[in-house]
C-alpha cells in the first residue's frame, strides 16, 4: 500500500517528452507553425449530465502538441467542439456540423448520454469517430467508429470477473437513476454479473436526488455482499456517499471511477471510502508507469488553473493524444477520410493511461470497442490506495487469426 497525490499535493511539475512522443505519434519538437489540422469534438455539457472536463482536457492536450511536440507534422492541431445539452436531436445537429466542415477529416466523441443515436446515424461512417468513452447503444457497432475508453462497457465484461473471484461476491445491490443512459450502462451491467451466477437486485431513483437513503433500504443494500450504484456525475457521487455514511453499512461499494474526482474530494473533504473502477488509471493512485505523472504535469501547465483533473478529462486528454498518433500515421501532409480511417483502425496503442494494448474488433458483439479491460482500486482515505485488482482484469493478450470483424479487426483472448 502506498500513498498517491493528496489532497494538498503539488502536481509533478516535469513533463517527460519521450512518453509524450511515444503517445502522440510526434517525430518533432517546438511549436507547430503549419496550415492548422482541424479534429471536431463532440462532447455533453450544459445539461442534468454536463461534462466540460472532457473539453477543457482535450484542449490541453491540444496545447501541448502545439507548443512542445510540433504539433501533427508541424501543424498545429485545432479543435471544433459541438456541444450536446439535453435532447436527441442535438446529436444530428452535431453530426451535420461534423460533416459540413471539410477540414475535420477525424470526430472526436465524448460520453453522450443522449444524442447517440442521432450522431451516430447522421455522421452514418462518412468520417472515422474516435470514441473516448463508450456507451452502450450504437458506440459499440457505429460504423467506422473506434472506442478507446469502453467505460461502463469493459463493466459487462470485467466486473462479473472482478467481483467473483476478487470480492467473493454472490449478491450484489445495484442502484442507479432514471436517466435513460444510466439505465442502458445498469441494464449492461447487471446481465454480465447474472451470466456469472450472481443475484443481482436493481432499484431505481428519480434524477437529481440528493437524498438516496431510500433506494439504499429499497434495494436492500445491508443484507449484500456488495453495493454497486450507477453514478456517473458528481452530484450522484456526493449523495451516494453521504447514504452509505448515514446507514452504516460496512459492506463493500464498488463504484465507477468517475467519482474520484476532485470535485467529490471538496464536498466530502475527502473521497469515500469505496473501490472505484476504470477503464484508465486511476489519476489518484499510485502508478509506476509514469502515465500519471505526466498528465498532470501537462494539465498543471497548459490547463486552466484549478481544472479537473478527474470525472471525463482524462479520456479526453488521452484521445487527443491518441488521435495526433493516428493522423501521424496517416500522414498529416496529405490527409483523406480514408486514410485516416484505415490509421485509426490499425491503432493499437498505447493509449495514455489506458490498457497496454488495444486491438479494435476483438469483440465481435461490440466490434468498435478496442479492449474491455478495468482497474479497480479501493481507498482507505488520507492519500492512500490500494490495487485490489493487481493489475487490470479482462486484459486480452494472446492474438487469434483473421475473423472478419465489421472492424477489420482480430480477436485476442487471455
């Protein structure tokens, strides 16, 4: 057990260059002076789910590039953001602005828990959509779609995984609100912990809720072997963790890792008690890799003073860098929609603060999603983290011949 950054921790102030090359792809250094390569951002803000980490990450990231890196072959990376609020139809406003822009040759996709649909079937694979955080619905199958963060999708298939052989676990109490994504990622979820042979009780709440004492006894969290609530904002985060004080309940609680985040540390004065999981590292936790220590150190220099570091920034950062890696393969001096769409299907990595390697097509169900691998750690409070996991489950290494996937894929197993 050691100690990762504390509530009063300076952020490493060394940004290791060699890492920031070998996950952008960047043969240069200095500023990027070129004509500008410009990448469309979708993202959700502004609405119940409002995610403007995401967007102030990956403009960091864009930052970096730009100043230290060269950007992509000399030209500097610029991003067009789309913001989705709260409707369906704002997802197919997004996709005509995506394919009006002839400059955007690569889409960047946040976590949308709404627009999907309408994105994904307005955008209908006429240029290659990087997807930073999977949801389930079309994320998984979308053509010419290629998800670096699964999110709650590696949930399906790590968490059952996680929980057997890790917690012991044969009964789990699931708690999530009524907002329709929510739903979608507790319904995922719970299938994959029931396919293992556990019991899996799910009790819904209105969204907003601040007070989740009533869903806790409803869902009969106390007679568990586990509490697993679908919380994915900050608000959700705060109002879990005061119940689970109040009740007294001492069983686990496994939740995602988007409630570690800095926000939930002020209002609580200091993060929960609980086991957080996650398709990246934990940005809190000990990592010897040093992928870590480099995202904050760019953050702490190019991001706005004070940003979030937790809850989506750091897919956002990580799929920038990820698609700076791509158009380089793609040769950002004469790009094309096909040739960067071919780029982003030949990536493998290594994504920033991700799984070793990802393989796109390795699940043929969800052939977007490029691995289904989790993280889990559980934190005992004052700076200090434990990999209960050690090391990521679900992690698929061993490559399999040619299956024909939608993706062009092939299929990797332990």
């Amino acid at each position: 057990m050691t100690a990762g950054p504390g509530p009063g921790e300076a952020a490493p102030t060394t940004i290791d260059g060699g890492l920031g090359r070998t996950v952008s792809g960047a043969a240069g250094s200095g500023k990027a002076t070129g004509a500008p390569i410009t990448l469309g951002l979708i993202n959700q803000q502004g609405g119940p789910v409002s995610n403007p980490e995401f967007t102030v990450a990956a403009q960091a990231a864009a930052g970096y590039l730009n100043a230290e890196l060269g950007g992509v072959g000399g030209r500097p990376v610029k991003l067009e953001v789309c913001n989705i609020v709260s409707a369906e139809s704002q997802g197919q406003r997004c996709g005509q602005q995506m394919l009006a822009n002839d400059e955007i040759e690569l889409v960047v996709q946040g976590g949308l828990n709404v627009g999907t649909q309408s994105f994904h079937a307005t955008l209908a694979g006429k240029k290659p959509d990087l997807i930073a955080v999977a949801n389930p619905g079309p994320d998984v199958s979308a053509k010419n779609a290629f998800a670096l963060n699964a999110s709650s999708l590696a949930g399906k298939a790590a968490t059952p995984i996680f929980l057997d052989t890790k917690l012991k676990a044969r009964t789990v109490a699931m708690i999530a609100d009524d907002n329709p994504g929510n739903q979608e990622i507790a319904k995922s979820i719970k299938e994959g912990i029931e396919a293992r042979g556990m019991t899996v009780k799910l009790t819904t709440y209105p969204s907003g809720s601040a007070d989740l004492m009533s869903p806790m006894t409803a869902v009969g969290a106390g007679n568990a072997d586990v509490i697993m609530p679908i919380a994915v904002t900050p608000t959700a985060c705060i109002a879990m963790a005061k119940a689970y004080e109040q009740s007294g309940i001492k069983i686990p609680l496994s939740a995602s890792g988007l409630c570690a985040s800095d926000t939930v540390r002020k209002a609580l004065g200091d993060l929960p008690k609980w086991i957080f999981s996650g398709s990246l590292l934990n940005i809190h936790a000990p990592d010897p890799t040093g992928h870590v220590a480099f995202y904050r150190a760019v953050m702490a220099r190019y991001a706005p003073k004070g940003a979030e570091l937790g809850i989506n920034a750091p897919a956002g950062f990580a799929a920038v860098l990820a698609a700076a890696k791509i158009l380089h393969a793609a040769g950002p001096d004469r790009l094309t929609v096909e040739k960067v769409s071919k780029a982003a299907r030949a990536y493998t990595g290594p994504l920033l603060m991700g799984p070793p390697k990802l393989r796109f097509g390795s699940n043929p169900q969800m052939p977007a999603l490029g691995a289904q691998a989790v993280h889990y750690y559980r934190y005992e409070g004052d700076g200090k983290w434990v990999d209960v996991s050690q090391g990521w489950i679900n992690l698929l290494l061993t490559p399999l011949p040619e299956r024909n996937h939608p993706s062009g894929g092939v299929t990797w197993t332990k």
